[in-house]
C-alpha cells in the first residue's frame, strides 16, 4: 500500500460528508488552517500534523480541496465550433444555428468524419488539459450519433478513452440530443428507446440517460417514454432543459 503525505498546506477544505453541499450549505463549509493531508491506498486517510509517508509534497503556500467534477461534457468528440460562438456573441441565435445544420448537426459531421484513433487522441489531449486545471471526475455525453450505430460507436469510442485517461469518467446515452434528418421526435425516440438504451445498458456502455428538452429537440412527453425505459433497463434519467426558453420542464 502506497502513501502520500503532502505537507504543510496553508489551508485545506475537505468537504466532508455523503453528498454535494448546495445552496446555504456552501457557506459553512469548514477550512482547516496548516495542516498536511494524508492518503493511503488511494483514500483520504487523515488531515492534521503531517506523517512519515511512501511519497511526500510540499504544499507551503497552497489550498488543497477536491478536485472539480464536469458534469456535462460530449467527449469523447473532435473539431471546434468557435465561429458559431462567435456568431453568437454577435447577436446570432442557437436556434437559427441548428436549423442551418450547425450546432449539434455539425458536431455529428465531423464525429462521423473522423477515424476513432483520432477522435481518441483529441479527446486525450482535451481530459489532459481539464486534469491539468483540476477536473478529476467528468462526465462523457454521446449525442454527437444522431443513428443507432454512430450513438453506438460514440458510447463505445467513451469506453476506450475511460481507459486511456487518470480520471474518474462515467458515462451517460444522450441519443435524444438532436431529431436526425428524416425523422420525427417520436420515431427517433422510439428507436433510442426500443434498440438503443437496452444495449448500452446490458453492455455497461452507460450509467444514465439524458435528454435534451427544447422547441428545437424534444418535449416532456418524449422525456417521459425514456425516462420509462431508462428505469427498465437499470439506467439513471437526467434531462437538459430551459437552455434556450422556459419549456416547464
């Protein structure tokens, strides 16, 4: 058993407890001053007067806490939209982006562009950037599928980069992100729900399944089917809503 000891921090906030602390909670969070952290087996073993240890850090000067959680990326991806982000700063709105085929539909282009080595290494490089920040637990979205077989491969292609990389990932089907073209909402929701979800479940390709609630993707209903069939197959329901308007949800 490995342990690491990092020494003499001028603060550390531990954020001790079973759940996250919303709201009020924030503000009584408790900072314990110079003190040393120290972990075993890969646990936090114990805050307080620094320990004789396999690994040892000197953290004279700094704040230790947690590190960040992401809970909404689309790794794994690849290729930037940074001139729609422009257009938008510029006045444009996201509706008028996505029903010209960009937004979401341009990310699923190059998706399905790319070889999966280079989807791979891109998505990489990007969880070695948020690492380098502080990101040690992210979530991966597909989405980017818009088909059973590309949501399929992107689920799988997040499989491979939760080996390649040190954080904690887990992974969530965002199929209902998009209606393809030539489909309706009901008939891509029926398809997501009746031959996606069930095989991402019983592969262990996903943990949850989330669906993008908006005038230009799904209403609550379609939420609702999913939602029935995420609890079927063992999958946890999330839902993204009110980005763009207040739908209710």
């Amino acid at each position: 058993m490995t342990s690491i000891v990092v020494r003499d921090a001028s603060a550390i906030i531990p954020f001790a407890g079973s759940g996250p602390l919303r709201a009020a909670e924030m503000s009584s969070t408790e900072i314990v001053d110079h003190s040393s952290l120290l972990i075993a087996d890969g646990r936090v073993a114990g805050i307080g007067a620094p320990e004789a240890a396999d690994i040892e850090f000197d953290a004279t000067g700094c704040t230790i806490i947690p590190g960040f959680v992401d809970p909404h990326t689309h790794l794994p991806f690849v290729g930037w939209r940074g001139d729609e982000d422009a257009a938008r700063l510029a006045g444009r709105h996201y509706r008028d982006l996505h029903r010209e085929d960009g937004g979401i539909h341009r990310s699923a282009r190059l998706l399905g562009d790319a070889q999966d080595e280079e989807v791979l290494a891109f998505s990489a490089s990007l969880a070695a950037g948020m690492l380098a920040t502080g990101t040690t637990t992210f979530e991966t979205k597909s989405g980017y599928g818009l088909s059973i077989a590309s949501e399929m491969r992107q689920l799988r292609l997040a499989a491979r980069l939760k080996v390649l990389v040190p954080q904690t990932v887990v992974s969530t089907c965002l199929a209902a992100h998009a209606v393809p073209k030539g489909k309706s909402e009901g008939e891509w929701i029926g398809e997501v729900a009746q031959e996606l979800l069930p095989v991402a479940a019983a592969e262990g390709l996903a943990s949850a399944c989330d669906i993008y609630v908006e005038s230009i993707a799904f209403a609550l209903d379609h939420a609702a089917r999913l939602s029935e069939t995420a609890r079927s197959v063992g999958l946890r329901m999330r839902m993204h809503a009110d980005q763009l308007e207040d739908s209710q949800a």
